[in-house]
C-alpha cells in the first residue's frame, strides 16, 4: 500500500481512531478522579556531624567529615531496621502503624558526598505522612546513641503538619494526555491490522493488480430503495400492457 493509501485508510476509519482515543482519555480521568487513593509524602532532614575536641574546642576536619559520610549508609539501613521502627510504633500507637507498614512506607536518601540524610514517607494524608516522619527522625535520633555508642545526629528540618499539600500520585491533566496519545497509537495500530486481516477487494485498481487482467465491467452498489422501487414498477405492469410486433409485419 502506497503512503496515499495508508492516509485514505487512516481518513477511512477516523471515527474508529477518534473514539478509542476519547474512550482511553476519559476512562483515565475518571480512574484518577474516583478510583485513585490519594498519596501524600512528607520529609524531615538530617546532619551527621561528628566533631573531635582538641583542647576544649571543637574541630572538625577533612577526615572527619569521610567518616561521617561512611557512617550515612550504615544510618540508612539502621533507621529502616526493626530496632527503630518497632520503637516508633510503640512509641507512637496514635500513627495507627506497624514496624513492617513503617518500613514500607519510608525510604531515606541522602546526596553525594552529603552529610545530609533525607528520610520520606508517604501516607493517604498529609498529616498522618508529616508525623509520622517525624517520629522516626525523633526516635532514630534519640536511638543512635544506644546503638553506635556516639552522639552525632541533628535534625536540620521537621516536616510541618499544616502544609495544605497536594497528592503526588493524583495528576490528573497527565494521565489524561498519556492514555489519550496511547490510545491513539493503540487505535491507529488497530486500524493497520484490520486491514492487514481484510483480504477482501476495496477497488478495481486492487484487483486489476492482483489478477493481472482488466476489469470489464462493474456492478455498482444498489440501495435498498432501488430494490424497492423496481419490484414495484415490475408488480404495476398487467399482462397485455407490453406493446408487441405482428409475426407478419
């Protein structure tokens, strides 16, 4: 099939392409709308900022700062252990949360060569998100003494409760405008393989190629009212109206 023809085709079953694609756009938005759990993430910062004494003073240097940042990964894997989420929930019963749903729910990151550590958990609420990050910052906090035997994590930032945030996961716009692109492509590749399938003759062009002989004549399409009225005009004549020729004439 030439370019032409592919155009034609795609012109052919354009309300086929429409509709699907109206279909993926709307059905999106109403799944996002109605049948989408909204989720809320809320964050709390730490430093890692163990110092050396040197006559009374505080010092802090190159080296010091290497250990911290090895320590952030041990940090890491200890504020999502059992030994600080199992203290947040007993701690916190109000959270409504156990150590394996704190687990799942938190995630901590931290930038290269940072002595920042980023803790992140999400929630179906803004407010439940907020406290309960800062109550793993507060208990890690309080905890790391007992584990590692050193005093050297401050929290920099608490997530603020009132913050009239927005979901991350409900962007509606987005998901119309994916799964309206995606059911266009979905639409136009149907279209092709319906054709690809239909082995059926469209034109005398198509069938003049594929048997190699001229087409002679053609039966055009007849409408049903063409049907009709010649039954009719055929049913209207009597016998004897016909006009008739003499064998002798």
């Amino acid at each position: 099939m030439e370019l032409k023809g592919y155009f034609r085709l795609l012109q052919k079953k354009l309300w086929l392409i429409v509709a699907i694609a109206l279909i993926a756009g709307v059905g999106a938005g109403v799944k996002s709308i109605f049948f989408t759990q909204p989720i809320y993430e809320a964050s709390s910062k730490l430093i890692v900022n163990q110092t050396s004494n040197v006559q009374g003073q505080a010092m802090m240097d190159f080296s010091m700062i290497q250990t911290n940042i090895k320590l952030i990964n041990s940090y890491r894997e200890i504020i999502k252990s059992s030994a600080i989420m199992d203290k947040v929930a007993t701690t916190y019963p109000d959270l409504g949360l156990t150590s394996a749903q704190l687990m799942n729910s938190t995630s901590v990151s931290t930038a290269s060569e940072s002595q920042v550590m980023s803790i992140t958990v999400l929630g179906t609420t803004y407010e439940k998100a907020a406290k309960t990050v800062n109550a793993i910052s507060n208990v890690f906090q309080s905890q790391i003494p007992l584990i590692m035997k050193i005093d050297n994590v401050a929290i920099l930032s608490e997530a603020k409760v009132d913050t009239n945030a927005s979901p991350i996961n409900m962007k509606t716009t987005l998901s119309i405008i994916v799964s309206l692109f995606a059911g266009l492509v979905l639409a136009i590749a149907l279209v092709f393989l319906m054709d690809y399938l239909d082995d059926t003759f469209k034109s005398e062009t198509e069938l003049e190629k594929e048997l190699g002989l001229p087409v002679l004549t053609v039966i055009s399409k007849m409408k049903k009212d063409d049907l009709k009225n010649t039954k009719n005009y055929v049913s209207q004549q009597k016998v004897g109206d016909g006009k008739y020729v003499a064998a002798n004439q």
